[in-house]
C-alpha cells in the first residue's frame, strides 16, 4: 500500500498538482484504503506538524530580505564590491558572485538573490563583454549561495525535522558557502581570461578613498549578519529571536538611516513574507502526515534494509547519497525533498558512522545546487524572467558553474573537515 501512496504522490508532483496536495492526497488514500485510522487523523497531524517554535523564523527571515531589497540595500553592496573588486581581470564577474553571496546572506533566498543582483549586474556584465547567456548562468549560479550561507530557510527546516541543532547548521553553513563563492569566482576567472572582449573592459584601478566611502554608505547592511550570527553563536538569542531583531533592524536601516522604505511598503512586505512562509509551512503540516505514516508502517526499516544489499560503508553510501540528491534537487521542492527523504536515508548514513552534521550540511547543499539544475532549477528560471533569454540559453550559460558546484559538493562529502573544521572549533 506504501507503494501506490508515493507512486499516486509522485504522479501529482510531476503532472504539477501542488507538493502539499500531493502529500495529502497520497496519504488520504492511504488510510482510506487501509482503514488504520479515521480521516480525523489528517487535520491532528498537520496541526502538530506545525507545532514548532523555530519555524517562526521563516517568515521573519523571508521579511527581513525583502526589507533589504526595498531598502536599496543590493545596490549599495555591489558598489562596495565593485570598489573592492572591480580592477582585477573579469573583475565585475567577480563583483557579481560576491555580491551575490554577501546579499545572500542577507536574504537566505537564491531567486531574490538572483532577481536583486541580476537586475543590476546583468546589464553591465553585457556592457564589459560578457555574452548574456553567461552573465545569467553566473548570477543564478552565485544566487545558489543563498541558501548555504546563513540564515538559511533550508537548514531550519533540516533541523526541525531531523532534530539537528539550528545554530550548529548555521555555523557550517559559513566555510562551504565561502568555498563555493571562491570556486565560482575561480570558473569566472579562467572564462574572462579566455575572452579578449572581457579583458578589454578591465575596471578602474583600486582607489581607497572611493573604497572606504562605499563601505560607509554600505555598512549598515554589512552589519546584519555580523549581529543576526553574532547573536546566536554567542548564545543571546535563539535563531527564532535572530530573526526577530532582523526584522527590526532592517526596518530601522529602511526607514530611518536609509530612508528608501516607505510605510506604505510595509503592507505589501508582509503578505509577500506570510505569502511564502504559508506555501512552507502547509508542505510540512502535510508531510509530517506521510511521516507518521512511514513511521506506522516502517518504511524506513524497509528501504534501509533493500540499500544494506548494495551499501556495505561510508563510501559507497555517499556515493549512492549524492547522486540520489543531484536528481531529486533538479526535480522537486526543496524543503519537500528534505521532509520526505531525509527522515528515510539519513538514518542509515548515522548507523555506519557518519556524522550526523555533515549528512545533514550535505543534504542541504545538494538540494539546494537544485536551484541551478534543469529542468525545475528556481533560479534559472528567475533568471530567464530578467534577462529575457531563453530557458535553454541560460541553462548552457549556468553550466561550467553548475559543474564545479557539483564537484564541490562531492569534494565535501569525502572531506567531512570542510564542513565540520568551523563547529569542532567553536565547539
């Protein structure tokens, strides 16, 4: 009966019914055709599901960006970038990924990343002689960071439904994220060296001055993730109340210090935020369904067992690990693929030694590299809008970065110290 429920949930997901639907409707046919429960069960499980403190701070991180993006908070970062970066060889590509990883770290979201930065850099990454296709590949590729370098949305969702520490994933988060900021960099670099036009329109020469005035005009963004993270490693609040005092300080930053958010802006700020906090939110009250039904049935136990055939050690796990996540990233939802899978595979990992905070980092990044994979990747698609290119073209734009990112990911899944290095120390 397992079976039919995930294949009648699977169908919907692919023919485009909606992840929660799906979820429900597979588990209503499911008790309905076994009798093991009366339908009450449904409503009582997706209202526990929901009972969770730190899923609060979804909607205020999801806030919090789009404060900052109202607030001309993107802008301000690239021309801080730009002062920084600018003079080296392909330097405004460089531009680009950096100040797709510093706002994404302000957002913790890869389609806004690549909507705010995009819409800036795009034009002027064309103008210095990049081909279009690939200045849309590099900024949907740098949005990916979003979501590794913290706050993540991901990891949140990763910690409430696998009992892993929010604040540990947080500070995890930070090594992999610069990792992959610099590999990105490293493709752009090895790109504009083989381009004449690029290397033609070389920036301007470093000038301090220019430097230190645009870090003043952008320090007051550079500032949030020092308090948001600041705060929680050294135990002043949780990652919940992080969220909160984000909240409160990008609204400070955009009314009173920048003055470039109205409150007229507000209403429209906060049913954007509880628009996209709602569509998560309704996913995990139904998929804590479909785990208490993997639960009652033991699924779990089963498809452990049928792996154990072909998984005898780490390696060989990790290896059937990623590869499952490069499909399943490119082809649903990330915070549904963390909800239903994670709960099934990742025990199994823990019972031959792995650590459970590189599984879980893993899981995270690899889904998340979902983002820039055809054909369901969000950022592609964000950056299809902005550009006006085509879908196909921006995919064989976002290639060579789509390609490093993936191998950075296996690199991380063989080399535990790049994730795990940070927390240890910390302790």
């Amino acid at each position: 009966m397992t079976g039919v429920m995930f294949l009648i949930m699977l169908t919907g997901i692919f023919i485009g019914v909606p992840v929660a639907f799906s979820i429900l409707g597979s588990g209503i046919v499911f008790l309905g055709m076994t009798e093991l429960k009366p339908l009450v069960l449904v409503a009582q499980r997706m209202v526990t599901g929901l009972d969770s403190f730190p899923l609060l701070a979804v909607p205020l991180f999801v806030l919090v960006g789009d404060l900052m993006d109202r607030g001309g908070i993107s802008k301000r970062m690239v021309n801080w970038a730009e002062s920084l970066l600018g003079w080296i060889p392909g330097g405004l590509g460089i531009v680009t990924i950096v100040s797709c990883a510093i706002f994404a770290a302000l957002t913790g979201s890869g389609p806004a990343t690549v909507a705010a930065i995009g819409a800036i850099m795009i034009p002027s990454l064309t103008q210095k002689g990049y081909p279009k296709e690939t200045a849309a590949g590099m900024a949907a590729a740098g949005g990916a960071l979003g979501p590794i370098i913290p706050p993540s949305i991901p990891m949140i969702i990763y910690g409430v439904t696998m009992g892993l520490s929010i604040p540990k994933m947080f500070i995890a988060g930070i090594v992999p994220g610069i990792f992959l900021m610099f590999l990105l960099i490293g493709v752009n670099v090895f790109i504009s060296l083989r381009n004449p036009e690029i290397l033609k329109h070389r920036g301007e020469a470093f000038s301090l001055k220019k430097f230190l005035k645009n870090t003043y005009s952008a320090l007051g963004a550079l500032l949030l993730p020092v308090i948001i993270l600041g705060g929680i490693y050294s135990g002043v609040f949780t990652p919940t109340e992080a969220a909160a005092v984000g909240v409160i300080y990008a609204l400070l930053l955009g009314i009173v210090v920048y003055r470039e958010v109205k409150i007229s802006d507000l209403p429209k700020a906060l049913v954007k935020s509880m628009e996209t906090a709602a569509m998560v939110d309704f996913i995990i009250a139904a998929a804590n369904l479909l785990s208490w039904i993997m639960s009652v049935t033991k699924v779990s136990n089963t498809v452990i067992n049928s792996l154990m055939v072909f998984i005898h050690n780490k390696f060989t796990y990790l290896l059937v690990l990623m590869l499952l996540l490069f499909v399943v990233g490119a082809l649903m939802d990330t915070v549904a693929a963390i909800i239903i899978i994670a709960p099934i595979i990742v025990p199994m990992g823990i019972e031959l030694g792995c650590d459970p905070l590189h599984l879980g980092m893993i899981f995270v990044i690899n889904l998340v590299i979902g983002y820039v994979t055809p054909p369901f990747g969000y950022n592609l698609f964000t950056a299809a809008s902005i550009t006006g290119l085509k879908f196909n073209q921006v995919v064989k734009g976002v290639l060579p970065f789509l390609v490093i990112e993936m191998i950075a990911v296996m690199i991380m899944a063989y080399v535990p110290g790049i994730i795990t290095w940070l927390p240890n120390l910390l302790g």
